[in-house]
C-alpha cells in the first residue's frame, strides 16, 4: 500500500480539515485574510494531521475532538512557516510567492503572529489542561530552536549535539506532540500516548534530516525553492557539519563559508554544493535518518495491531525516502 491510500482512506476527515483550517484564518480584515490563506492555498502534506487522526485511531476516535488538535497542530506549522521565510529572506515556498516576498517582512511576521493566535484559539474548545500544558511547552521549545538556529548561523565549529538539540525543538516536537495528543484527545491511554510521542520525535528527527539533504542535492522542482536555501542564510545542517570533518575538504568549505557570509548570501552557492554532494557528509546524514526510522517503527511494537500502526510504519518509511 502507497502514502496516497493512507490519504485517500482519510479523505473525508481530511476534507474536513481543510475546511476547519480555512474557516479559521478567514476574517473581517480584507488583507490579513488574504496574507494567512496564501500559504494554507498553496497546499501541502498536512502530515501533522494525519499523525493527529492516525493516533487518534487507538482510543476513540471523534472528529468532533480530534479536529481541535489536527488544526490547530497545522495552524503552529503554517505560522512557523511564514515566520521562518522572514528569517531566511525565502523568496519561493511550495512554489508560490512567500508572504513576506508578495508582500513585506511586516506583514508576513503579524500574519504569522494572527495564526499562531488563531490555532491557540481553536484547541481552547477541549478542556483537558494537560492537552495544553504539552501544546504550551512545544511552542517555547520551538521559539529556542528558531533562536538557537540564528545563533548558529555560519558557526563552522558547532557540534552534531548542537543541530541534533535544534532540529528536536524546530521541527520533531510539532510531529511528536501531533501524535501523542492525537492519543490524548482519543484518551487512548498513557501508554499508548507516550509510545505515540516517541515515535513521532522519532520521525520527526528523520524527517528534519532528510529535508537537509534535499536541500543539498534536490532540485527547485522536488523541494519549491532553489537548493543550497539554508547555507545561503547561514544554517549549517548536518550534511555539512560531517563534511566539515573531512581534513581533505574542511579548508576549502571553509573558504566558501567565508566568500558566501562575506556576500550576505547574495552569491552563487553551486561550488559549496558540488563540494558537499562529493563528500561523505550526505551519506552519512542519510544514514541516521534510516536509523531514526528503524527506532520509530519499533516504538510501535507494543501498541495494538490495528490498521493505524500498518500506516504508522508506511508513514515513517515514506519519510525516510521522500524526495519532496
């Protein structure tokens, strides 16, 4: 079975999604409306969704209550998004225009701000405290990574601790509490809900790291943007941290560092990317992407055997493998 049937067995569900996500960024204000549907209209994987309803086929399973943690798990995403694109200067995002790009960093930064607002306002309609005592402490751990991130910028000489740190806050959390407040809202029990988070922290590292490399090696039709996006700004991931390690090419990425910072990043990054796709560095990467997914897939072994851990499994090996 193909991602796509997963998808297309959830369809209704995910339908209703959609029209959740739209109908809550959708307001009064001619401009903000149409800046927060900008991103919601250019599409997307909805992954974190998916993870909401996937777990929430383990208790009992209620739209009525899962689709206030699906959109608002969506919501954080889009918002954290349109926030990064500023960081980054990002010019293209899933192949459109950026907010900040179509319109301006202002604009793009209170957008992001308005649906941050808005996915807190949605999850306000379940009671459980703890739903949001978990909800609460991923966005302070995400606004860290996003800090730490900048402070890492063109920093050669950071550790595989240190990206490994930032890609849990930045990107692994959002997927992993998706999964274990899908089980939570479902009350499928804390067991269950626990072994849901690992697994997603799980997919979510493998996920951050598999979207660096394609940053590396994909092209501006697999990915949305034109590769080599992060070194350009300065985010030195884990591809390039290993080929740092190699005495052989460390001088010469070295100068390249150099030339591209110097430049603002407002230069040509084909030379630093023809260095990093002949060094071990993507393999390697590769590598512990598959190791992370070997380590999600065996969380699952103690949950019941229905057919949400099946997709669970194919989830995390389309993750593993994906070229987009």
């Amino acid at each position: 079975m193909k991602i796509v049937d997963i998808y297309a067995r959830l369809k209704r569900d995910l339908n209703l999604i959609e029209k959740e996500l739209e109908g809550n960024v959708r307001t009064d204000h001619a401009m903000l409306s149409e800046t927060s549907l900008h991103l919601l209209k250019a599409g997307g994987k909805r992954l974190r969704p998916v993870f909401v309803l996937l777990a929430g086929q383990f208790g009992q399973y209620d739209m009525g209550r899962l689709k206030h943690v699906a959109v608002p798990m969506e919501l954080i995403h889009m918002a954290s998004l349109v926030h990064d694109d500023v960081i980054d200067d990002a010019e293209t995002r899933r192949g459109q225009l950026t907010v900040r790009s179509k319109w301006d960093n202002r604009i793009a930064m209170y957008t992001g701000d308005y649906i941050f607002a808005k996915a807190l306002n949605v999850m306000t309609q379940l009671t459980n405290p703890r739903i949001h005592q978990v909800m609460s402490h991923a966005l302070v751990e995400m606004s860290i990574g996003e800090m730490e991130q900048i402070r890492f910028f063109f920093h050669s000489n950071q550790r595989v601790r240190d990206y490994m740190l930032r890609i849990k806050r930045k990107t692994a959390l959002l997927i992993a509490i998706s999964c274990q407040l899908g089980a939570m809202a479902a009350e499928a029990g804390e067991e269950i809900s626990r072994r849901l988070y690992d697994y997603g922290y799980y997919v979510g590292m493998a996920f951050q790291i598999r979207d660096d490399v394609l940053d590396l090696c994909g092209t501006e039709e697999q990915i949305g943007k034109p590769p080599g996006s992060d070194i350009k700004q300065g985010n030195i991931t884990l591809p390039v941290i290993y080929a740092l390690q190699e005495r052989e090419l460390r001088q010469e990425l070295l100068a390249e560092l150099q030339r591209i910072h110097a430049a603002d990043g407002q230069t040509d990054v084909s030379r630093f990317l023809h260095l990093i796709r002949g060094s071990v560095g993507l393999k390697r990467a590769e590598e512990l992407a598959e190791r992370y997914i070997e380590k999600a897939i065996r969380t699952l072994d103690g949950l019941p055997n229905i057919r949400a851990k099946d997709d669970l499994i194919r989830i995390a090996h389309f993750v593993g493998n994906r070229s987009y």
